[in-house]
C-alpha cells in the first residue's frame, strides 16, 4: 500500500531493536519495468538526507574553529555572482544551511561522479546564476546552497567532501 501511494516501485524496510537489525526485507524490483527483485541489502540513493549530513560536517568545522555561523563566504573562498556583483557579499555560512542564501536550485547535473567536482561547479555556478534575492532575505530549497557548504568543509578539512563526510561523519555512526 505504501508503495503504490507514493508511486515507487521499490522499497526496504528493516526494524532495529538496540542497534541490531531485527528484521529487513525488500519489496517490488530495481526498476518499474523490470524482474530483478529488492533485497534487505539492496543501496538505494539518499537523496536529501545528505543535506543534513552535510549540515553536520559544517557544525563540525565551527566546532574546530575553521568556520563560525556567522562568517561570510567570502571570507573562506572566492564568492561573488558575476551577474550580480556584490550581492553575494553578506552571504554567510548558517545561509546556506538553513536555505536563505538565495541561491537559485541548479538541477544541471554533469553525470560526473567522484572527487573533485565540487570546487568547479561552485565556480561555473557564480558565473552564470544569479542570487533569488539578497542573502538572508527568502527561504528557498535548494540543493545548490549544500554544495557551497560542502565546499567549505573540503576548504576547512583539506580534503575533498566525500572522503570527509565518510571518515567524519558516516564512520563514527556506523555507517558507509
């Protein structure tokens, strides 16, 4: 019933007691059309959960003393719209975690996956978007201000996001 509700055709559900699993099983198959079946260890995509996970990495970092809440991004990297100059400028880092940086949601997707991608989407980004509204000012979802954050943990860890977020946050919770 679920699944048909939210128009998925696939899902894993598993009960933990204690931090054991207890139970899991998987439902209905891979893809819509097709015969492979979901399993108890079948990955799916996280989506935006990683939002908070990446909120958790910043929180980490002012927790270090790299970054504070408060600080603008300009202040730990290059950051200014190009077709807005200075509109960026009082952009600050709890921004772009509680969604108000203004940023524009980009859904282009290079299809590029690994390390080393973040640094250059951040910079195409500033040159060819513009901000919804000064920072602060509106709230809007969007997945463009995680990167900019995931950008600043790679500047204050000194490494890129996905082998942080795996040593630093995942690990620690038992997770990979």
């Amino acid at each position: 019933e679920e699944m048909a509700a939210l128009d998925v055709s696939a899902m894993a559900v598993a009960v933990l007691r204690d931090g054991k699993t207890v139970w899991a099983e998987g439902f209905g198959t891979l893809t819509p059309s097709g015969s492979a079946p979901v399993d108890a260890d079948t990955r799916f995509r996280v989506a935006s959960v990683t939002k908070s996970m990446t909120s958790i990495a910043v929180l980490q970092q002012v927790e270090a003393g790299c970054l504070e809440l408060s600080d603008r991004i300009s202040d730990h990297m290059p950051f200014d719209m190009e077709l807005q100059p200075g509109m960026a400028s009082d952009m600050r880092v709890e921004h772009t975690l509680n969604m108000t940086a203004g940023l524009y949601d980009v859904e282009a997707q290079t299809g590029q996956d690994g390390d080393g991608y973040i640094e250059p989407f951040v910079e195409r980004m500033q040159q060819v978007n513009v901000l919804l509204s000064p920072p602060g000012r509106m709230y809007n979802y969007s997945n463009t201000n995680s990167v900019v954050a995931g950008r600043l943990v790679e500047l204050c860890a000194g490494d890129f996001y996905r082998k942080y977020m795996d040593t630093s946050v995942l690990a620690p919770l038992g997770l990979s």
